[in-house]
C-alpha cells in the first residue's frame, strides 16, 4: 500500500520491483499490452508504464487530429494521429521517463514510464498495488509519480521479497499540482473577453 504524506491512500502511484539478479528479470511473464488514448482532448490513462523494449500503442479516439511529441527523454517522438487511423505503434528500448503533449492541443499531457522488469503496476483508489509469482530476491521498490518533489520523483526501499506480510510505504514529499486538461477556451473567465 501506498500512503501520502497525510497517511492517505495515494492512487496513480507507479510502483515497480527490481530484483538484485538480474537474471530474475528475465521470466516468462508476458509483457501488459499498454496503450495511450487521447480520448476527450486528453491522455488517458495520464500515466502509462511498459516494460523495456515493449511497444506502446496510441490510439485516437477522438473525432480530430491530435500531433502527439515528446522532446525529452530516452525516445522523442512526433507524429500526427487523424480520427480515421486506427492507432500509431512504438517501441521503447530505453528505460526512463517519457512526457508527452500534443502540438494541436497545447494542454494536453501525459506521461510514459519504461521500466527494466516486468514487476510493475499502477496504485489503485485504495493506494494498493499485488504483485504475484515473485522470484526470491532482494528488490528495489521504487515508488514513482511525475508531480512527486523527490529526486527523479520517486521514493525506494530495499526489501526481501516474497513476503507473507503487506507492505506499507508513506511517502515522504508532497505533490506538484497535475496540470488542468482543459482548453482556455474552456474556461469561463474568457467570456467576454
């Protein structure tokens, strides 16, 4: 489980294990398909996370075009998406943090975390995350969040896993605000402007 720093549940938390042996990486746990809908002039979900050298899908489900980029990161990107095409296939070969906007669309972000190990999962509203068949082996836990105000926005601890207990991590930092997915044309103090 996954607490903020008033002890609450934090949900949209990216948490992932990396075993000591390197060897425990490589395991016959297929990779989770991971896609990237623009859906409402949004990213959704906001954040994405896919396992080294894995393919991220975007899908438009929008009725517009939408110029998805990323200029930062281990892989940039910049690519239109039109309404009527299916979706646009990537692969990631490298581990880090990937963000993401849309050139049409200039409010519009999202976020894509590469990961070397299958170990991965999103919190849930309850701040919980289950991992299952687990090798024995020391890991890193690694908490992650774009907004969190920790070095590379994460949070790690050592621990020996598999476990019979639950583990609890409080997180130590508090959170940038996330960014309004909304156009300013949106907004209503542009009336009548």
């Amino acid at each position: 489980m996954v607490l903020n720093a008033e002890g609450q549940p934090a949900q949209n938390m990216v948490v992932y294990l990396l075993p000591t042996n390197p060897a425990n990486i490589v395991t016959s746990i297929a990779p989770q398909k991971a896609e990237v809908h623009q859906k409402d002039k949004q990213f959704s979900p906001y954040i994405t996370v896919v396992q080294k050298d894995n393919d991220v899908a975007f899908v438009n489900e929008d009725d517009i075009t939408h110029h998805i980029f990323s200029a930062l990161g281990p892989k940039r990107f910049s690519f239109k998406l039109r309404h009527e095409q299916e979706q646009h296939v990537l692969r990631f070969e490298k581990i880090g943090h990937v963000s993401m906007g849309c050139n049409v669309h200039d409010w519009m972000s999202g976020h894509l975390l590469v990961v070397d190990t299958p170990f991965y999962a999103v919190t849930n509203v309850q701040g919980e995350v289950t991992f299952e068949h687990l090798p024995a082996d020391d890991f890193k836990l690694v908490v992650w969040h774009p907004q969190l105000t920790l070095p590379d926005n994460q949070q790690v601890k050592s621990l020996h896993l598999p476990s019979d207990n639950a583990i609890t991590i409080t997180l130590q930092a508090e959170f940038d605000s996330i960014p309004v997915q909304q156009s300013l044309d949106e907004f209503e103090f542009l009336e009548g402007y």
